[in-house]
C-alpha cells in the first residue's frame, strides 16, 4: 500500500520515479522489542528536552528541535544570522552560517551513541578550542565535537554535562564565525 501510495503521489507531482518494488514486497510486520523502543523513547524524549532548554538561549534565529531521518539524529540548529559568502542566499541549506547541535545513536563512523555539534561553514581554530572532559574533536568524515553517550550516562549530573558541552562548543563556533 505505501509503495502504491508513494508513486501516486510522486505521478501527482509529475515525477516518475523507476525503484525496485520487491523492497515494498513483505507484508508481515517486523520484529522490535517493545522494552528497548520504550527505552530508545525515553531517551529521545530527555534529549529532546535538553535541546529544547539549551535552544531556549539563543538570540538568534534556531529551528525546532527535529528528527534528521538519514540517521535519526535528534538535532537543533543555531544560525548565526549571517550569510555564507560565495553561496546563494536563496539556497536555505547552504547560504546561511549555523551551527548543528544533536544526538546520534550511532553510525558508520562512531558506532556509539553520540551527542555532537558541528559549525558550517567549519570556522578557522573551531577544533582548536578546548572542550569540557570527555569530550573531543573527530575529523573523520565530518569535523565536530562529540561527545560519548556512556559518558553522560555514568555523570553525576548528565543534564548539566550536556549542557556545558553544548555551550562551549555553541561558545566556540560563534566566537570564531563573529571574527570571519
């Protein structure tokens, strides 16, 4: 049904899209686990209200906190209100300077839960700056600080944990975006 749903949809909009139907073939319902969904959940819901409260901060314009589906990070993005030089302005995903702010359960590069915060366009001396223990730069396949999940959850307080990575990464990109 969502296969057919999603061609008609896509003929709607006068697109024609050729893909292989057999992936739409299985009708039988996957297998999950009830308790780590709930678990994964409760997770997201936390995180998304230390977003929410560390978004609550900025000055400037930010979008909601919001669910990245290539690899369901839960994220926020900081814009600093500039416009990237050399880009289109019309372009919404590259013409303005901002920040990313999020949640990964893992991926091909870090296969751990992760929270991280990148800056684009990646600011001169960005990586430079120091980060509160535990956390660190990676610049393999994208640059940003990240910080260990498992960290977090062995902290004494891992609400005001996030929170000071968060800032003084958020600390970081702008201070050296202002100087651009």
């Amino acid at each position: 049904d969502f296969c057919g749903q999603l061609q008609g949809a896509l003929a709607d909009l006068g697109l024609s899209c050729d893909f292989d139907r057999s992936v739409c073939a299985e009708t039988t319902a996957g297998a999950y686990d009830p308790a780590a969904v709930a678990r994964y959940w409760q997770a997201l819901s936390q995180v998304d209200a230390i977003l929410k409260r560390f978004r609550h901060g900025f000055r400037e314009e930010s979008s909601p906190v919001q669910l990245w589906p290539h690899h369901f990070d839960l994220a926020v993005l900081w814009l600093s209100g500039r416009l990237v030089p050399g880009q289109d302005p019309d372009d919404p995903e590259y013409a303005d300077e901002q920040m990313n702010f999020g949640f990964s359960t893992g991926d091909e590069g870090i296969p751990e839960p992760y929270f991280y915060a990148t800056a684009y366009p990646r600011p001169d001396g960005f990586t430079e700056q120091a980060l509160p223990d535990g956390a660190t730069w990676h610049t393999a396949g994208w640059t940003g600080a990240v910080l260990p999940y498992a960290l977090l959850a062995r902290a004494g307080d891992p609400q005001a944990r996030l929170l000071d990575f968060l800032a003084a990464s958020h600390e970081a990109g702008a201070r050296f975006m202002r100087q651009a």
